[in-house]
C-alpha cells in the first residue's frame, strides 16, 4: 500500500513529524514480524575470560557506596553496547574480595546469586545472614534490604540475575539506599528463612499468607544435587521421572504456591547425563544458561560452541537451542518465562 | 406466627405429609440455630483403652476381601453409634498383625495414616511403597489404589483419617477392589514420591501440573521435629516464627500449591512448651487432635480433661477448646477446615 | 473376614460399644458404597398439588417473628420426613398474602427465590429494595439482611431453594434476628445492585475487590429470556451457541469472578426447542428443576415422568436423568454442584 | 566508589568492551533510579491537529496487504521518533475510507478501538463481524483474525490502542496474514460474541472454560452511558457508586473471570461531573486518555493542559496527573495497568 510520492506527500509527513506522529504503514514489517526477530543474538562467555577480568576489577575497583556492586555486566553484542544480556535479563559475575562488604540498599528488581564455585560469603537479606557457597542459588526478591559481606581471607566470584533490562525498559524501578555496613555480620551455616521454610511439605503455621516471591531465600547444593541423582535412578528403575531420557531437571519454586520463585524470573537447574542430547527447542523470552559442571556443547541457532565449568550463554527470544552433554552435564538456568507466561505471551516449539 | 388449632389446620397439615412437605414455622430453629448446636458431642478415647481393643481385634478378627481393613471407628457419642468420630470426619485405630496384609482398594474418600508408635508397614500407594514409621503423616488421596502390609513379626497399630462421614451423608463415594495382595512387597526406605517431591523448594520439572492433592504422600518424622525445633528455637533467639508463644506449628501441605494436602482434610502438627497453655478458640468445622508425646490437658466446652500419649480427642464445630502443656506436649491435628474454607463457611472465635 | 461367634468376639464387640468404637468390617459396604447410593430418591411435586396447599396456609397461618416465613419445604421421600429435598438443598414454596411483610433476618445459609409466576413483592436485601416478578431469579447470599413485603392486594408464591440441609448436618449455621418490618418499603423497578452491575461487561471501578456470591441480586426474565432466544437463533444460523441441539442454557454468574453465583448452590436456565430430548446424564451431588413454561416430561432412573409449569422435581446424586419436550420446555434448574466441585467430588456420566 | 584513573584500569575497561561485558559502577544511577524515570515525556495531542492529517492520508496514501492499517501511530517525544506513545503503548489514529476493507491479519499483539465519533465500520473479528458507532469500545485480542471495512460513503477515523511497544522490545510477537477481503461482509447491529455474552450474569453453558482475553468483544455507548448515569444517580441518592464525590467509573472486564479484558491492556470509562477535580496520582506504568465529550484540562507533572472532544494524551509511569472538569467531561482511559499488576510491580501515590 505504498502511495506515490508527491508534494503533498512529503507534506503530509512533515505534518506527522512536527505533530509527533509516525505511519504504521512505512514500519509495519519492523513493528510487527512474523515471528520474534530480537536484536539480541545467542553468545557464549566463557568462564576463563570472565574471571580473571574480575578479579582484576578486585585490584582495581574498590566496592561501596555508590556504585554499590563490583558487578560486571554481560553485554549481549546485539544490543548497543548495554550491560542487558537479553531485553529483559540482566546477568553478571560479581567478586568481592576478602574482608570486603558491599552496602545494603533495596530496589523493586528482582535478584538471585548463583555460585559456581567458592564460599565465604554472606548475603544479608532483610536481616537474615544468608551463607553462599557452591551450587547454592540465593534469592533477593525485590524490595528486601540487602548487603554482603566475605568473611574469609580469600575472594569470591559469584553470577548474579536480575530483571533490570526490563524494569528500565518499562520504567517500574524504585531504590533505596541501606546501612553501609551489613544489618548483621553473623555467619551462621542456615538462614532463619531456611530454618522456618526448608523443611519439604511443612509450613509455619505463622505464615500462612501466600507471598508474591519465595520466603525460602537459600536453595542448597546438596538439595538440588539429591533430587537430580534420584530422578536419574528413578529412571533407571523405570519410573517416569526425568522430563526425557537422560535429561534430570527441577525447577526452584515458592513453597507458598508452587509457582516460580520471583515474579520476573524463572530459575532451574539441569543434569544431563553423559552422551545426551536434548531436542532442538524455541520459546518467547530470553533464558540464560550457566555451566556447573562438565562439559558439552549448546548449538544456539544452528552454531555448535563447546562449553565447560563457568561458561555462561544467552539465547534470546525464539532463537534454536539444544544441548550436548560429553560427560555428565550439570547447568543452572534462568529465564523470563514467568513474565512471558504471565502475559500469556508464552510460545514454544521442539523440534525442527 | 403460630397458628391456632383447627380442623383445617390439621387438615392442611395432613395435606403437607401426604404430599412430602413440612413447613418451615414448625421448625426454624432446629433447621437454623444462632449458632452452630451439633449432635456430635466433645469426647475423649483413652489410648490405654483402645490399643488392647485394637489387639483383640488382631486375635480374633481376620483381615481381608470385604471387611478389607481391621480398623475400628471412634463413634462420636452425639451421632447414634454410627462410626462418625464427627459429621464430616472418620477416625480409626487400624491393626496390622505380623506379616499380614490388607487388600488393594480405592475410593473417592481420602484418608491419612499417622503413625503414634511403632514401624515396619509399608502402605502401597498406586504402587508406590511407602515406609509407616512412628512420627509419619502418610496420604493416601482419593481414588489412590492402597493396601498395606506388615513386614515384621511384631504386630502394628495406627490411625486412619478419613471424610467418610461427609462422603455418605452428601452421597459423594465410588469404590474399587484391586489386588488382593499388595502389588509390591518391596520395603524401601523411601518412597517414589518423597525421592521426587520430598527436596524442599524444588519442583520436578516432569511434574509442572498442579495437583488436587498431594503428590508427596509421606511427612516424616524427622522434619516434622526439626522444623518444630527451629521454630521454638528462633523464639528463643527473638524472632517471630511460632503461632504463640511457646507454641510451634506446622501445617502438612501440597507442594504443587501451598495449600492443604486434601481437597476436604487439613493435617497439622502442634508442640507446646512445657507449661503453655492456649487461648480458648471455637471454629466451624470439627477437628480432631491425637497426642503424640507428652502429657497435658484439653479444656472441651469448659471441661478439663487429662491426656496423654495416643489419646485422642474430639472438638465438634464451635466447641470452644485449649491445650495446657503438663511437659513438652506433641499434638496431631486434623480437621476438615478445608470444606469449610471452600465453602466459605468458616468462622472463629478467639478468647472469651 | 466374617470372623467367627465367640464369647471373646462377643466381649470385643461389647468393649467396642462401651467404648464408643465402631468396626469397619461390619460396615464397610454400607460406608463405602461402589458408587453413591442416596436415601433420598427421585421424586415429583406437582404445581397443582404445591399451591393449593400454600394458598391454604396463607388462610391458616399468620406470617412473622418466630416461624420467620410462610415456606413449605419439599420433603424428600427417602429422607424420613425432613425437610430436605435432598442432604444438601432445601426447596419450599413461599406465599405472602396482600399487604404481608415477612420479618427482616440473616443466617449463614445461602438462599435464592425464584418466581414462576406472579409479581408485586419486594424482597430487601441488605437494605436494597429487589422487587421480584414472574421469571426472576433473586439471590440473598449468606449473611445479608433479608426481609420480604407485598405491595399489593393479591397474594404471591414463589419457591426459595437454600442450603439447608447441608448446613445442618455439617453444623455450618448462625443466625440473626433484624427488623420486624422490612428497613425499606420502596417499590423501585431496579435494585441499587442492578444498576451498579446489571451493564454486561462493565465493572464500577469502585468495586474491584472480587466477592464471594454476587454482587448483583437480580437477574430478570427479560435478559435470561433473550439470553436463550439468542442462542437458539444463533444455532439456526450455524453457529456454536447452545449446549446441544435444540437445548439452550446459561448459568447465573458472579461478575467478579465469572463463577457461580453462591459458593454452594448454581442456578441455571434450560431451554428445550418442541421435540428436543437430552441425552441420559448422571452426576454426583442433586438438583433440582421447576418447570417454568411448556409442557414436557423427566426420565428418573428409567421412570417417565409427565409435567408441566409450576412441576418441581429433584435428581438426587448418581440419578440418572433426561429430559423430552413436548413443546418448548423451559426449566430453572439449581444444584449443589459448587459443592462437589470445589471439593473435587465431582464425576459425571453422559449416556447409558 | 570511582576508581582511580590508571593504564591497567583503562586495560581493564578496554577488556570488559572487547568481551562484550559493562560494568554496574560506571552506570547505577541510570539502570536502577529511585523511582522510574522515564524517557517518554507527558504528551497532549489534540484532535484538530490528528483528524485533518488522518483526512490527507485518507486521499494520499492506500490501504491494503503490506501496510496493512492506515494507522498513524503517537509518537511520544522523549522516544526518539518511534511510534510509542509510551514504552508498552501503542495509540494510533485510524482512517477508512467510503466503502474501504483493511485486510485480514493476526498477531501476538493485543488489540482494540475505541470510537470519539462516526460510525458505518464493522470489524470483522475472527469471522464475527462487529459494528463500530460513537462511544463503543472493540476488542481483537491476540492471535484473532480481524478486518475492517466500511459500508458506507462517509469516511470514518476511530483510535486504535495495542501493546506493540511492549511486544517489540520484549519480541513476543508473532503475525499471520489472512484474507485479502473480510470474511463476512454481514452488517448486524449486534455481533454474535455480543448475542452470547451482553447479557448481565448470565453466562452461555456451552462456553464454561474461562478465556484468557474477553469473549465479549463490543462494549456498546449505550451501556457504558447508563452505567455512569446510573452510579451519579445512586451519589445523587447518598449511595456508594463512584469512585470519588463527581467521579463515576467503569472498568472494563472479560465476563468469564471479572479481570481485564485483555492480558496487557486496561480499559475504563470515567465520567466528571461539571467542576469535579481529581486527586494528583501517580502509578507505575502508563496510561493514555481520550476525551470523549466534554471539556476539561488535565494536569501532567505540573503542567496544565486545557482539553476537549477528541484530543489524547498521556501520562508516563510515575507522572503526576489529574483532571479537572469544566463541563460534564468524559474520558476514556487505556493504560498496561495489567502488566504492572501481574508482573507486581505496580505501586500508586494519591495526592501530594
């Protein structure tokens, strides 16, 4: 429907641009694709760049108020240069070095850490000393205070998640700034969250009111680790267990509903066991993939890049990804999917 | 409004008999009392009484096809005889011999076992061995396929909890045989179920589909105590995580949603420090408590009784009852608080 | 597992009864049906027989404080006399004589009138004056205020259906006295609840908060006959619209929630084109239909059964029932399926 | 926590740009803000200016398959020239022509129009064709295949409202062309979602399973109208109806659960009375406003913008805004309400 070109035309035009109107029908194409078409494209970083950057960072940013994290973004190559590792995600390596404590602020982004290796760390979450160590995911839901502080003589290196991308994008953000130090230095081995909320099928009668994120704050390694093992054995004794053959996987959820763990952000962790391959597989939203341990590949829209411990990968919205387990396989992944399925976006598609 | 005798009086009278009608004015207040008046009256089971019942039963009564379970009814005093230890709610003391075993069956009721002593049966739920130790909730949700059986030389007795009276009264129940032997005599340590649902905060991700029930079918022992002992404990170190002071509890729940563990049941664990007494409360609605551990009293409509271990004892709905703990005092409760709640019918009273 | 006669046995059963305990083995077919097996049984009341005897007692009985309503409530054959059309709903007919008020009280049961003929009465819920007419549905969920006045100088009938049964047998009620008069004698055509809510698809954005039973108390003839022209109209132009050929039908709902319009009772309109029959259809829980024009017949359990307008019949749980219109045949149907529903009993059959 | 300017920082930056990854302490401020501060700015577009321009594209420029809508979109000016009206909003002008057809597509995008004036358009959604006249609001939620074509020799402009900004950036969209033509070129004064869901609380029983978006898809003046008259006549009689003292309100909502009609997209009608003025607000997320019949002003952050039939503006998350009525003034009102509430971002401040 394109019309001819004329003087009267071009007016026309210039009368949108002075009155802050533009045709849908130069755009259409853009505006409306056949299918999600992102800017941001898959990418791999790898651990071995990552964290030697941070620990430079470590000698040469000090943390504190203000700048508030020594964070460092993952900048998907497709988006201009902005720490957003999807439109909606925000994923980055965090370090803090021995004796160090970053302040206590709180803001309306929702949060998770994921440790991929070390300990010494506490998260201070509304007053509650959370322990991170490996393979644990710890959540700072949004609006909760929260500082850290490493108790040891060694640094540590950590991924956090948020949903900053999407709450600047979408202008929902609020942030207050907290103590400087943390509210409380202890170091005990369980949160009081843990205490209260960890224990399977038992609730505090004391809490009975749903929560919007999850009251458990701390997910344990050994926890995660037991409920992968037993899917596996359960399949090899020949129950249904696993979501395919070969392929354990659990997601985190809010005891108070069974639901994702945050509102925005949806966390899981993967097992694969050596020689497995998972289907080629699209879905609406951005998931991001941290490799725990093992090694294997993920080909992200037909380009096959082999990973190992740390690796860290992004496929954005409706991008092909599927991946190879060469050992036994272990990946934490997190996405937006609850935004997606909230919105009743959500699509997906497995196979070719 | 009421009218004065006549013969046309009695003859329209006798014109409502003859055609299945009663009117309203003769009876408003029984059909629609202030308050809830139930039939069924507050009462106490000694323990002491039942189990030696409970053990001439295993001498002199078989257990199989038909009678298909050796459980004896607790008979509310107020319902006429009929094994209604309330309108809505069935309780049981059920006896397993040594070695013996109790058909396969299902049926729309739901029911529970809780285990106040004893070990060494396994209740197969829908194939599913699972272990009945002294401390455990085990579930056995409608139209489950179960039977038990005794693995031991010693013989074993427990409580049954069901919603057989309201099911009869509202004409709600199917039912099924299945195997005359259990359909795996195996005696794991842990059921399916728990080794799938039983980590807490991880969902698997083969199981996204919420369920009406519980698809974790065992709460053990050992996590019902901890979490009780790290409430009193948090207490103790100046945090909110008891309902009262001095009194932990739990709820028994569904973890695909947060929300009771049965459609018409809800299981709960309460432990009150030595010397804490509650406040008098009445809720619509019957409940029914099981003493686990301990020694106190049940103030029941104003009347005290003593009770300790295995005793059980009933409060029908808008009963008024408190707990006094003599000693550490561990209680089983049940109740049918989620018909109730569904049906919007639930009300409470607390205090005076 | 007959156990054998002894004088132990005996003395077993002897202690059962001392003790307030009660077999299951002597029982279990009885408790556990293979499926439902009411007392209550199917059963017909014929209009002609209803409102003579109604007409009589509006002579005989005076109408106010104490007996509270002139209602006859329909007495299920198989349930001894009660009051009860089935255990969980009552139907009665209410009569109110020219110039009559029915006193103003409030219970937990939920209560509905339905008109089939006649006009002139207000019924006041809650201080809001509904007036009700031939075709009307009126609803006064629990705990509201309700008194009713005739404004005029002829008598009305009107049928009532209430949760009764199930409230008195699941010890649920409470109960107020209000006004001796109704608070509110103005006869307006419109309650203040229709025309804050009778405006299909709009919500007043003063009442977002979602409430139990309907905010809107009056749903008219005029709309629910529309309602039934329409999609019997849309099925003659080929669209999806009715629930069969032939047989058009809408439920009443709650606009907050889309849902039915009490948590224990829905009410539903059925329309038959001439010749239609239904298909045979059992369900769990009963119901109950007044025929309101045409002329047709029921099948209950295989017995035909011929009505016309004014009929009352009841299905109790696992009848089998249909229905044959003779000519157009419209029938006011209400159940107690949120009741089954929302405690997951609920199973239907459809055909033989 | 700036670090001091050094070669090895600057070694370190130039790593971080080259493997695509941005540090948190360069940029805080900006990514997480203390309240949202977003680049879309307060707008007022005014109808003189739109509707010519919409009347020269209408000679200039054709409709049809590739442009798809001769739709001009707002751009608002903090977005660099986009055709957002604000982050998540797209609010067009769209013109047809004497005897048009906007061909058939669908899309992932929410969709509806709402009519300042004019009438002889029907939209063809999903194969129902639906009438367009002054003061109705008209839905094609997503994935619904829907045309447009004028029956008449006058042209016609309406607005068009759609969550196109959400789902490009969030790239959730999907699109489908269909026919060339309308499906149904029938001119109905009703369509047949209206004949099976206008209807105050009744609802179809062949359509129980709740729809993600309304299944009403016309919400006519004539009610709207009533519903306002109706809640100022209830003030008028010392009643709770409106939302403020002169400030009548309606939602919009979809009959099957009493939410928003549509995932993403809010919509509302509210009426001011002469000299009504409303609170200052402030609420995450953003809203845009027609006015419909009236004259007023609206005041944005500040500014005081005088207002009449016709002219649309917005207000971005956490601008301040209010109303104020110079005559009876009425206001149709779209925001992405939904999104913040379901996502749990939403936070609002009324007054100072």
């Amino acid at each position: 429907m394109m019309p001819e070109d004329s003087a009267e035309l071009r007016a026309l035009y210039r009368g949108f641009a002075e009155n802050h109107m533009n045709p849908l029908w130069t755009q259409t194409g853009d505006l409306m694709p056949m299918h999600p078409k992102p800017r941001a494209v898959p990418h791999v970083w790898k651990w071995s760049v990552l964290l030697p950057l941070a620990e430079a960072s470590g000698r040469l940013v000090p943390v504190g108020r203000g700048g508030e994290r020594r964070a460092i973004g993952l900048a998907n190559p497709g988006l201009g240069g902005k720490a957003y590792v999807s439109p909606t995600l925000w994923a980055a390596v965090q370090y803090l070095g021995p004796r160090e404590t970053a302040p206590e602020h709180r803001h309306s982004q929702n949060a998770f850490r994921f440790v991929v290796e070390g300990e010494g760390v506490w998260t201070v979450v509304n007053g509650d000393p959370v322990r991170m160590s490996r393979g644990d995911l710890l959540l700072t839901p949004g609006w909760n205070f929260h500082g850290h502080h490493n108790d040891r003589d060694a640094p540590m290196a950590w991924i956090d998640g948020l949903d900053i991308p999407f709450s600047q994008q979408m202008d929902v953000g609020f942030f207050e700034f907290g103590a400087d130090k943390v509210t409380d230095y202890a170091t005990p081995n369980f949160s009081r969250g843990e205490r209260l909320w960890a224990n399977p099928g038992l609730r505090p009668l004391s809490q009975l009111q749903d929560t919007v994120s999850s009251p458990l704050a701390a997910f344990r390694w050994e926890h995660t680790d037991r409920a992968l093992t037993e899917q596996l054995l359960l399949e090899d004794e020949g129950h249904l267990a696993t979501v395919a053959p070969g392929h354990a996987a659990v997601r985190y959820v809010n005891p108070t509903t069974g639901g994702d763990v945050m509102p925005t952000i949806r966390c899981e962790f993967h097992r694969l066991r050596e020689g497995t391959q998972t289907e080629a597989r699209r879905e609406v939203g951005s998931t991001v993939f941290q490799v725990f341990e093992g090694r294997g590949a993920v080909v992200l829209d037909g380009t096959r890049h082999a990973v190992d411990k740390g690796d860290i990968f992004v496929a954005p919205s409706w991008c092909q990804w599927s991946l190879e387990a060469e050992t036994q396989f272990d990946l934490f992944r997190f996405s937006d999917a609850p935004i997606m399925e909230r919105l009743q976006f959500m699509r997906s598609q497995v196979g070719g």
